[in-house]
C-alpha cells in the first residue's frame, strides 16, 4: 500500500521564516526581558555538571510572580528573600539581571555578595549565560566588550553587569544601578551602610529592582530589615520561600518507615518525644508527605550535624523558625509557636475632656487596643519608663486583664516620662480604674510620682513579714536581684503552659528576643533589640498573682472621685 501523506487544514497564513522568529524573538525580549528567563533560552549547569536549560521550579515560579506584580503595579521592586538552601533563588536572580542587562540599553547591574568567593561563583553564571546564549541563540546575545573578574560589559547598548563584595561598599555607590542583586544579606558585615551607599544609587523609580536574599544568620541587621518589611513600616516586600516548597527535598520510605532519629541531639529544649509531636504537628500544618518528614530527619542528621536549631536556620517551614538568636532563648519555644498574634481593633490617643476619657482612633496613635474594656472585668497597667529619646530604649505599656490573663493594649515607643505616665492615667481610666503598676527605678520615679499625685490608684511594693505579705508605702514596681528573677520565671511557665496570650505581635516579638545571655547567664534582649514589654508583662502577672481577680463589679460614679489635671479617676467613655 503506498505511503499516504497528511494534509493539516491551513488558514491561508504564511509560516514565519526562521528569521522572521528571530526578529520577533529579539523584539519581545528588549521590550520584556523577563521573555528570556520564562521562554527558557538561559543555560544552567548542574550539581552533576550537566549543561540544562533554566527551567523555573516552584519556588522560582512563586518569586517571578510578585517580582512581575510590582512590575504590573508600576513599581520599584524592592524586595527582601529569606529562603531555605539551594532552591534556585540565585540562579533565577542572576538570570534576571542578565536577560535585563543584556536586552536593554544603558542597564548598569551589580551583583554583591558577602565574601569574594561567593560573588565570583554568581558572577560565573552570568558568564556562562552570555556564553550559552551566543551558542544557542546567537540572535539574542549582544556583542561582548569586555568580560574580566569585576565586570561583563556589552558593545554598542552600554549596559553592564559589575561585581563586587560586601567589604567594598564604594562599589555599592559608583554608578547609577536599574539592578541590584545582594546575595546572602544576613552575613553582611555592614549591611547597613551598605544600604545606605546603595539606595543613592538606585532610583525610586518604576523598573529598577534590588533584590536582598539570604538563609538566615540570627536576629542581626537583616532580621531588623525584615522584619520593618514584615510589619509594614517600609515598602520592601518580605518574600519568604520555606523548605518544603522545593520538590526534591523528599526522600523515599525505607521498608514504608521513617528513618531512624538517632543522630539528632536533643538538648534541653528537646526530646525524643517533643520532636515526633512537632513532626505530626508540622505535618498537619502544612500537609507534608511522610516522604517529606524522612528528608528532614535525613537532612538534620547528615547535612545539619544532628542540630535542630542548624536545621531551621538552614531549612525553616516559617519565616520565624528561621531566626536563631545569639543566646538561649529564655522563652519556650513551643509555647511561643503557640502565641498567634491579633490585629488591633483600635489604634488612636485617649484624651480628657469634659471630665471623660475619650478614645479616639487615629492612624498613628500611640496606643494599640486588642479588646475594649468589659464590664466587671479588672485590669493590670504595668509600665516601663525610659529616657524618651530615639535610638534608646523604648517606653512601654501592657494592659493585662486579670480574670483571662491576656494583653488587651499596649504601648510602646520613644516616649518621655511624663508621656508615660499620662498614658498609664489614661489607660487605667479607660480599663476600670485599673491599678497602675510602673517599675520604678530611674526614669519610672518620675511616673510613679505623676500616677500617684493625678490617679492614685497605684501598685505599692508588697513585702512578706513572718509569712504574711504586707504593702509598704513604696511607690511602683521594683524590680531587682530578687523580684526580676521570680516575675520572669512566672512570666515563662505561663508561656511554656500556655496558660496565657500574649496577643501584640510585639510582645509576641519581643519574647522571641528575650535571651539568656551566654557569658551572664541573665535573662535581657538580645543586643540591639528592646524589652520593655516583656518586663511590662512580667510586671503584670506578678500583680494579677499579689491582687488576683474578685469580680467586683465597676463603679463609674463621677461624684465619688476627684479628677484632677489628668483626670483621676474619671470614668472613661468609649467611642
């Protein structure tokens, strides 16, 4: 039978030549360069060696989405990455800054990473980019000028690509960057200034991208930026990529079990037990395949020396596993895990006015309301006074109810003494006639005394005699070698018992930093982080413990108080 030929039904269209293609390729890449990385031109080389195409994972999928929603939005892309180990981020970046760079006139890129080696190994891909694209697709690679250790330089369009080290931060602020690429942030040793070198050189303008990805390296400068990102104080998007989200971090069953957990170190946070439990609990969480949990065992044994902590700086399921701090945390962190953070219902100033406390919400108001007050419920105001001035400690304020031991508002920031202390009046209006509880050594004299002479309804130190505890006419809350101790230790096996919520992400933040010093074995922050409102808390529950919850119902009777200039004991009305 003779070989029959197909026909396939045409449109009448004219098939494109080859060089027609080319020409519409080289058309869509200068006006989208991202055409190069998504359409798979760029070349990789592999773990095995072998010479692939870029073909974009899922976490590098995820990433190119928000990356392309800015550009949509018409924005700048600014853009902080933390990230677990070896899930392409670097590789996807440095393809962008090629493709951008070698597609469009007048680019200037820099790629800058935390120790010479680690710059070199980036710059190489970009080299092996150009080189492939010359070989493969020779339409679309432009003419090379110059190409050395610092620097891949195109002819004719003026674009170029430098690179350089976190140690030379003069390089952050030589030319004018549309791209900038900081690999491994958090082991910047200045990563501030080299920000600050940096953000003069890149225009807050649509089409430029700075691009800070890294593992994380303990709560440092990278933490503090990320945290900014995190609450929204800055216009920089947190992108966090967790383990779990690369396909190959699985690892197949063994006779249909789990391997064995010998070789993993449980130390005093831990224990055989503790580790199954977070297991199933991480499972669940996230939907994890039993495949998934026998790379984790593997992988803390064999790539993390048997550490857990190494294993979630290294490989974190959340952003917040991924922070190590520099000491032991004093807080449980099982306990904190289970501390969800709430969104304040009110933020605004409380004022007096026409012998009533008012509350009145404004965008950025100092003090941040959980839950408005309740009807025969009681409330602790535990202050922790401070100089006032930026850069130093902050104030701060937790409003603790009694009966369901939980934060109902707080306060917190570079605040004066005497601002302080008209807050705690304010706030123990607002909440009851609420007893004031300030911790009164140094700058918490001032709003011991304020509190005292305009609210009078002030904590007072308790002391024990024969047994009975008996209250002196101390003003405040005195926290010494003695108290500071036994009200942290309460403050802890209520968090490690759960038996508390701490509702403020930063409370809940806080806690997160408080350690145990190494060298001092004190309880305190970490350094260049704050605490007033973990003492505030411990302050709180030591007086919820002295005056523990009545149900004595609220008397709001104006006639049977005396306000005064900052209205004591004016009953507090609620807008």
């Amino acid at each position: 039978m003779p070989e029959q030929t197909v026909l396939e039904p045409t449109t009448g269209a004219k098939s494109k030549t080859d060089q027609e293609i080319f020409e519409d390729e080289k058309l869509t890449s200068g006006h989208d360069p991202m055409f190069l990385v998504k359409g798979e031109f760029l070349t990789i080389k592999t773990k095995a060696g072998d010479m692939i195409r870029l073909k974009l994972n899922e976490p590098q999928k995820k990433l190119m989405a928000k990356i392309e929603e800015q550009i949509k939005l018409n924005k700048p892309v600014r853009m902080w990455i933390l990230k677990a180990r070896q899930e392409g981020v670097s590789t996807e970046i440095e393809g962008i800054i090629y493709a951008f760079t070698s597609q469009q006139e007048n680019v200037n890129s820099l790629i800058m990473a935390d120790e010479h080696e680690h710059a070199s190994n980036l710059f190489e891909m970009s080299k092996l980019y150009h080189e492939q694209l010359e070989i493969n697709e020779p339409h679309l690679a432009p003419t090379l000028k110059k190409s050395n250790e610092k620097k891949l330089e195109f002819e004719k369009i003026h674009s170029q690509i430098i690179i350089a080290t976190a140690e030379n931060i003069d390089a952050a602020r030589s030319h004018t960057f549309k791209i900038a690429h900081l690999s491994e942030v958090s082991r910047f040793r200045d990563l501030k200034a080299v920000m600050n070198a940096l953000n003069q050189s890149v225009a807050e303008i649509p089409g430029t991208m700075i691009f800070g990805e890294t593992t994380a390296n303990g709560m440092d400068e990278f933490y503090r930026e990320w945290k900014k990102a995190i609450d929204g104080k800055t216009d920089w998007i947190p992108v966090f990529v967790p383990w779990f989200a690369l396909a190959e971090y699985s690892m197949p069953l063994q006779n249909g079990e789990l391997r064995s957990l010998e070789g993993i170190n449980f130390g005093a946070e831990s224990s055989e037990r503790v580790f199954i439990e977070d297991e199933k609990i991480l499972q669940e969480e996230f939907s994890l395949s039993d495949e998934q949990l026998n790379f984790r065992r593997y992988a803390i044994i064999n790539k993390c020396g048997g550490d857990i902590n190494t294993w979630n700086e290294e490989y974190p399921a959340t952003w917040e596993d991924a922070f190590q701090t520099s000491g032991e945390m004093f807080f449980d962190r099982g306990g904190l895990k289970k501390q969800l953070p709430h969104t304040p219902k009110k933020v605004g100033e409380l004022f007096f006015e026409d012998l009533e406390w008012k509350f009145r919400d404004l965008p950025y108001g100092r003090v941040k309301i959980y839950t408005e007050p309740v009807l025969n419920e009681e409330y602790v105001v535990a202050s922790d006074a401070a100089e006032g001035l930026p850069g130093r400690d902050e104030a701060s304020i937790v409003v603790l109810d009694k009966r369901l031991n939980e934060t109902v508002a707080v306060v917190n920031g570079f605040y004066s003494p005497e601002e302080l202390a008209q807050m705690s009046i304010g706030l123990g209006n607002y909440y009851n006639n609420a007893m004031v509880a300030p911790e009164n050594k140094h700058y918490g004299y001032t709003v011991c005394q304020l509190v005292y002479q305009k609210y009078g309804n002030i904590y007072k130190r308790i002391i024990t005699k024969k047994g009975e505890k008996e209250e002196t006419e101390e003003l405040g809350f005195n926290t010494n070698s003695i108290t500071r101790p036994q009200m942290l230790a309460l403050f802890g096996a209520e968090v490690k018992n759960n038996s508390t919520r701490l509702i403020s992400k930063e409370v809940i933040s806080q806690c997160q930093t408080f350690i145990v010093d190494p060298k001092t074995k004190k309880p305190q922050a970490q350094k260049g982080e704050q605490d007033g409102l973990v003492i505030c808390s411990a302050i709180a529950r030591v007086v919820r413990q002295q005056y523990p919850y009545v149900g004595k119902a609220f008397e709001s009777s104006v006639e049977e108080r005396s306000p005064a200039r900052y209205g004591m004991g004016a009953r507090a009305k609620r807008h």
